[in-house]
C-alpha cells in the first residue's frame, strides 16, 4: 500500500499506563488514501478509529511505523489536514459565525475585506449566507456543523478530517447534511477521511469503506469499494446489500465486544 | 397584577416591616449606644455628610480599594493566564496555590504594617494581594479549564502558539478574569475594613473602630450602611458589565 | 484543580481501553495518582522553602524577614509553650462552631426561599442587601451586642456563613431538573415527598459547595475577628506579635492557618464526597 497519498504503514500507539503495561490502541494500521477520495473509517466503539485521526490531524504522534501524507511524514497540526470535530465545543462562541469562518484567514494575515469576501462565499456556499451575524449559540446543532465545514472549507485544504460530525443530529438534518457534503466534496476534490459507526452513513459517503478491528491494538479488518452510483438512495437494492454485508462484518467485532465487557464484569 | 409586581411589592413590604420593627425596637427598648434606631442612622448620615468629613473617609477608603484592585486585577491576570498556559508550571503551582488559599489576605496585615509601615502603601499592597489571588487562581481555572476541541480547531486551522493565546486562550479566560475581579472586589472590601480599623485614620473601617471611643453608635451604622451599597453597587456593575459589554464571552 | 489534559487523558484511556486489566489498571492510576500528589507537594514545599531562604537571606534582617530555620525553632518553642495547639484549637472551635450553625440556617433559608416564591419575594431584598456588608464590618458591632466572649467571634463566623450557603441551597434548589420534579408527581408523590425525596437530594451538591466556600470565609473572618477582639486564637497570635516584633511567630501562625485550612477543606471533601458520592450523579 506504500505510495498512497496518505499513507499509514504499520502504525502503533499506544496510552502509557504508568506503572502498569502500556494499553495499546493500535498495533500494525495500514491505510491507504489516494488523492481526492473520500474514504469512510467504520468501527465498533472505542476500536481507536478517532486515534487514526487524531493522529493524521498531528494532535497525537505514532509510537510505531510510519504515517505520511504526500510521502512527507505528520510531525503536528496543519492547515492542509484541517478537522471537523464532532461536537460544536470547537467553534468560538465569543465569535460570530461569520468571524468563526474567517478564523483560519485571519491566522495567515489575509486582509480584512477578502476575508470577509470568502467568508461571505463560503457561507453562502452550506446555505447559511443570511446568518453570518449571529452566534453560535443562537444556531441549531445542523448550522453549527456546516459553519464548522465551512470554516475548514474557507482554508481551501486539500484534505478534510471529519470526526463523526454528524453524529449528534436529528436523522433527517443529518441525512440533509450527509447530501451536502457529498456535493461539496465532488465540487472541491478534496480528500476527506471521515469517522462514523453509522453503516447507512458509511455507504452513502464513501468511495471506500475501511472497517476496524475491535481493540486493543487494533488494526484494519476488511476494505470494502462503494462502487454505487451518486447521487445514493438508501432504497436502492444494491444499498442493501452492502448494508448487509458490512453489518455482518461489523456485528462480529461488536459481538467480541460485548463478549469480553461481560467476562470482565 | 404581573408577577414581578408582585414580588416587588411582597419585598417592599417586607423590608418596611423590618424598619419599622427595627424602629419601635430601639426606641422603646434599647439605647443608641447597643443599637440606634433607622430613623436615628439616616439623621447622623445627613449631618456628617454635612460636615464633608463623610465625603474625605470615602474618598480615602475608595482610593485604597481602587488602586489596590487595579494593580492586583492586572497582575492576577497576567499571572493565571501566563501561569495556565505551561504545563509545567500546572503541576509546579497547584500544590502552593492551595495552600496559601487558606491564609487569609487579612493576615498579612502584620507582617505588611511591619514592612511597609502605616502608610498608604501598606494598604495598596494589602488591597492589591487580595484581588491578585482571586483574579490568578479564577484566571488560571479558566485556562486550564479551556475545551480541548477549541485549541485543537485553531491549531489545525493554523495557529502558532502567540496565536493560540491571543485568539482562543485570552477569550475563554475573559469570562474567569471578571468572575475573579467580582469576588476579589468583595474580599477587598473585607480586608479594607480590617486594615482601616487597625491602622488607619480615616475612612470606613476607621469610623466604625473609632465610635467605639467617640461613643458615637450611630456613624458606625452609616459606615456599615455605606459599605453595603458600595459592595452590592461594585457588584451590579460587575454583573451589569458581564451581561452588556462582555456576555458574548460567556457563551460556549 | 485536576489539569485537564490529564482528565481528558484519563477518559481516552477509558473510552479506548476495555482489556481485561482494568480494574488492575485502575488501582495501579490511583497509586501513581497518589505517589504524584504527594510528589508535587513535596517539591512544591521544597522550593517555597528554598526561596523563602534565599529571601531572607538577601533582606538579611531575621527581625523583620525570618528565614524557614529560624521560623521552625520558633515554632518549636511555640508549641513547647502549648501556645500554637492552644491557638489553633481555639480557632478552630470558633470556627466551627459558627461554620456549623451558619450552615444549618442558610441551608434551610436557602431551601425555603428556593422551593417557595412568597418567601423567596418577602427576604430577596433583605438578604440581597445584607450579603454585601463585608462581615468584617460588623466586629465592632458583635462586640457591643456580644461582649468579648466567644459569642462574638461565632456570631460573626455564622455571619460569614449564612449568605454564602444560603444562595448556593437557593440555586441548587432552581437548578433541580424540572422533569425530575414532574416525573416524582406523575408517580403520585405529595409535595412533602417531592421536596425531601427530590429537591432536597438534586440541591444537595449545591449546598455542600455553598458550605465548602463558606469553610474558607469563616478562616478569614476569624482571624479578623481575633486580631482585634481577642485574647487568644491564631489571630491574635499573628496580630499580637506584632508589638513585640516577633515576625517569626507572625509567620509560624500564618503558617498554621494556611495548613489547617488545606486540611479542614480536604477533610470537607473527603467526608462529603464519601457520606454523600450518590448525591453528586445527576
């Protein structure tokens, strides 16, 4: 798999306990993302698959092998790998939407007026174009995650890290989301690793879909290429049939879960 | 009648109840020198005010407060903040500011008057101690408290470290920076009644200390009176400015 | 004050764990917790003493600016003496005393005023005014009402205490969830039983934080208090000493304060959070 765009090659990492034995969350990850895809990361929780991002993003760092992107090694944050978390905790409340936008422009010292020119784009671009004057707090749990996208969207990074983002919407908001993305990603060609434990989601999404292994030190299971047409329907026959399939090999890691939680007990 | 009113009315009712209680008591059964009554307070407040000396007490205790809590609100806030930022420092600082928690800002009167002697500076120092431990510690809270995600998000947007703490850090720890300028305002006063009692002639503490000799009840009643409004007004302020000026810090 | 990064470690780690070591590991967090603890302590009393040396050494005046040495042997003779225990206990009864008393009332005006609007309307204004009288101000007053004896000192301690309680009960009282409230009465409670069944347990955290920040205010009340109406406590020792210049027995009881104040609040914790862990889940 050496040569990826993004390229994890037998990475380990590992909690250190102490005095006790280390807890290894990883052991052995090979991953592989090519340019421009967007590749779904599925998993039983707790299988580590928000380490491998949190990794990629450079807020963690491998104890083992080796991860690149664009055959240069990830040694912290960058602008060219940015997140979109999972809760809204990572928006600015004290800013308004707008200003939560230009928050990555301002870093870089772009002038004040084109800021607010992409900005403005950017929000127009997930709808919100009328809400740039109000707060966070003032916007449902949907605006806040497409000011969220819009705010990395804005930094025109090649690669979008996206950690369960829609996890905390109503189903219908997040079906709503789940479309927009998929157009924006088309429109951008932006490479976009993102983390669900929602198979529905996972198949909409994806080009290709990894699923992990239950931990500890766990690593990648099955791959699986989402070859369906898009716009995707989750009636379409063929959407079944790979819900299926992924289902089957997922419950087999939920079932050693919850296996092994009751032995502990 | 609306709710408010009503409550409004409820509590007026109340707090006349008290006065007049308060009055038919001491008239009838007590003399000025345990406890005067109201009517008795307001009339010596009216005329020591008459006096101007009334204006010069409050003159110098609100100085001492004043400049004190400014040097202490600017030095406890670059303190927590700078402190909050090390992790270092986290780990170094946590044990000491526990424990000098419980040393009341009071005792250090002594070994100050000792130091510094009687004069004004005893009491800016005094003053400003107070205020610089409650802004540190509530500032130093409110870094240490910051949400991961939010340093997270600026770093991967690009922050450098100056940026970091300019844009994200300095922000959260605003709200935590007032918290700690109200409550430091309040030990403030505590502490300013104590010095002035012990060492001052003049201001506040000084006349409620002082009646005891004067034999002069009364104006100890006003000082408290006064001190009262003045702490119940620096606190609304505080509130009024959180809510106002600064209320878009307060959300998440 | 856990650091948060350490918090937010110790949860990954639960959330990503689930081996079977976990209740070893667990053991194996709380000593190295310990170990650590202790550590910093340690190291945090080292270099306090260490500056605090260089210190006096540079003022150079063990009058006005005692050294750690020369401040410990005075503590030696001071409890040799029987002064500093004697102190201390009478702080501490004074203290705690009032702390109690205080506790008690604003607990149950707090309770009162949060679960009844007529009452909560009646004392508002009375309460929102005398609240902002430091108690401070009041010592001249307490010693013409209560004398020179004890009952000064603890009126002025349960001063301290009352308003701080009593507004954290209130809150907490606000602050029970409105559902838990509803869910109590559809499973038919009267109102006698949703108060002590539901609102007294839900505002029970708030009342022991009320009382935790009242702990410290009646420390400073206290030594205010005794440094100018008192014949014995720490302080009138810190106060007193003054006029015969002894800056180490000044220190030796600010000393004492600083270390029975980490220990009375510590004890606070511990107790309440032992006696009352169930209450604090919501």
């Amino acid at each position: 798999m050496a040569g990826s765009y993004i390229d994890f090659s037998q990475v380990d990492f590992r909690y250190d306990a102490g005095l006790g034995p280390p807890n290894w969350i990883l052991k052995g990850l090979d991953l592989g993302i090519e340019r421009g895809e967007f590749y779904v990361l599925l998993g039983p929780s707790g299988c580590g698959k928000t380490t491998a991002l949190n990794l990629l993003a450079g807020f963690e760092h491998v104890h083992g092998g080796s991860l690149t992107v664009g055959g240069r090694p990830v040694t912290a944050p960058g602008v060219d790998r940015v997140v979109i978390f999972q809760g809204d905790d990572s928006l600015y409340g004290w800013l308004t939407a707008q200003e939560n936008v230009e928050f990555g422009l301002k870093l870089a010292g772009v002038p004040a007026g084109e800021r607010r020119r992409k900005a403005q784009q950017q929000l127009d671009f997930v709808g919100l174009g009328k809400q740039g004057h109000k707060f966070p707090s003032q916007l449902s749990g949907g605006m806040k995650q497409r000011i969220q996208i819009a705010r990395a969207l804005v930094c025109e990074s090649p690669i979008l890290l996206m950690d369960e983002p829609f996890a905390a919407l109503d189903a219908q908001t997040r079906a709503i989301l789940q479309d927009e993305l998929t157009t924006i990603q088309q429109r951008t060609a932006s490479t976009v690793l993102f983390i669900t434990h929602d198979i529905g989601e996972a198949i909409i999404l994806a080009d290709r879909v990894g699923i992990m292994r239950s931990g500890p030190g766990s690593a990648l299971k099955e791959e699986i290429e989402i070859a369906l047409p898009r716009p995707r329907r989750r009636g379409d026959p063929a959407f079944g049939a790979l819900y299926d399939r992924i289902h089957a090999i997922l419950s087999e890691e939920v079932t050693r879960v919850l296996r092994r939680e009751q032995a502990s007990q | 009648m609306s709710a408010t009113r009503k409550s409004f009315y409820r509590g007026a009712a109340c707090v006349v109840a008290f006065l007049v209680l308060w009055e038919a008591g001491a008239r009838l059964f007590l003399v000025p020198a345990v406890l005067p009554a109201p009517s008795q307070i307001a009339a010596e407040l009216v005329s020591y005010a008459a006096t101007g000396k009334l204006g010069y007490d409050l003159l110098m205790s609100g100085q001492r407060v004043l400049v004190g809590f400014a040097i202490g609100s600017l030095l406890g806030a670059t303190l927590g903040l700078l402190l909050g930022s090390f992790k270092a420092s986290q780990w170094l600082l946590e044990p000491p500011l526990q424990f000098f928690r419980f040393i009341p800002p009071i005792a250090w009167l002594t070994p100050v008057l000792i130091w510094f002697g009687i004069g004004e500076s005893g009491k800016y120092v005094l003053i400003a101690y107070t205020t610089t431990f409650m802004v540190m510690i509530n500032t130093y809270a409110g870094v240490v408290g910051i949400r991961q995600n939010q340093l997270r998000a600026a770093r991967c947007l690009g922050a450098t470290r100056w940026q970091a703490f300019r844009l994200v850090i300095i922000p959260t720890a605003l709200p935590h920076i007032l918290n700690g300028m109200q409550i430091g305002m309040a030990n403030s006063l505590q502490t300013l009644v104590v010095a002035e009692m012990l060492a001052a002639n003049e201001g506040l503490g000084f006349l409620i200390i002082n009646s005891r000799i004067s034999l002069s009840t009364e104006l100890a009643y006003v000082a408290i009176f006064l001190l009262g409004v003045i702490g119940f007004l620096a606190d609304s302020s505080f509130r009024a400015f959180a809510a106002r000026v600064a209320w878009k810090y307060k959300l998440a | 004050m856990t650091s948060s990064s350490d918090a937010l470690a110790a949860t990954a780690r639960a959330a990503e764990s689930g081996g079977p070591a976990r209740t070893r590991a667990a053991v194996m967090k709380r000593v190295r917790g310990t170990v650590s603890l202790v550590l910093r302590y340690a190291v945090a009393a080292a270099a306090i003493g260490l500056a605090w040396e260089l210190f006096s050494v540079r003022f150079d005046s063990p009058v006005l600016f005692p050294g750690p040495a020369k401040t410990a042997a005075r503590a030696v003779e001071l409890i040799e003496e029987g002064r500093l225990q004697s102190d201390i206990l009478i702080s501490l009864r004074r203290i705690l005393i009032g702390f109690a008393i205080g506790s008690l009332v604003g607990a149950l005006a707090g309770l009162a005023m949060g679960s009844s609007r007529l009452i909560a309307d009646l004392f508002r204004p009375l309460v929102n005014f005398f609240r902002f009288i430091a108690p401070t101000a009041w010592i001249a007053t307490a010693m013409v009402w209560f004398g020179l004896g004890e009952a000064s000192k603890i009126s002025l301690i349960i001063y301290a205490t009352v308003f701080v309680v009593l507004l954290s009960s209130m809150i907490g009282v606000g602050a029970v969830a409105p559902n838990k409230i509803r869910a109590a009465r559809c499973l038919g409670a009267t109102d006698r039983q949703i108060f002590f069944l539901v609102t007294l347990p839900g505002a029970l955290t708030y009342v022991l934080t009320g009382m935790r920040m009242a702990l410290m205010n009646a420390f400073m009340t206290v030594v205010a208090a005794e440094m100018i109406a008192a014949e014995a406590g720490l302080g009138f020792l810190i106060y007193n000493s003054r006029q015969w210049m002894e800056t180490d027995s000044i220190f030796v009881g600010m000393l004492a304060l600083g270390i029975v104040g980490l220990i009375a609040d510590r004890l606070f914790v511990l107790v309440s959070r032992t006696l009352l862990r169930r209450f604090s889940f919501h």
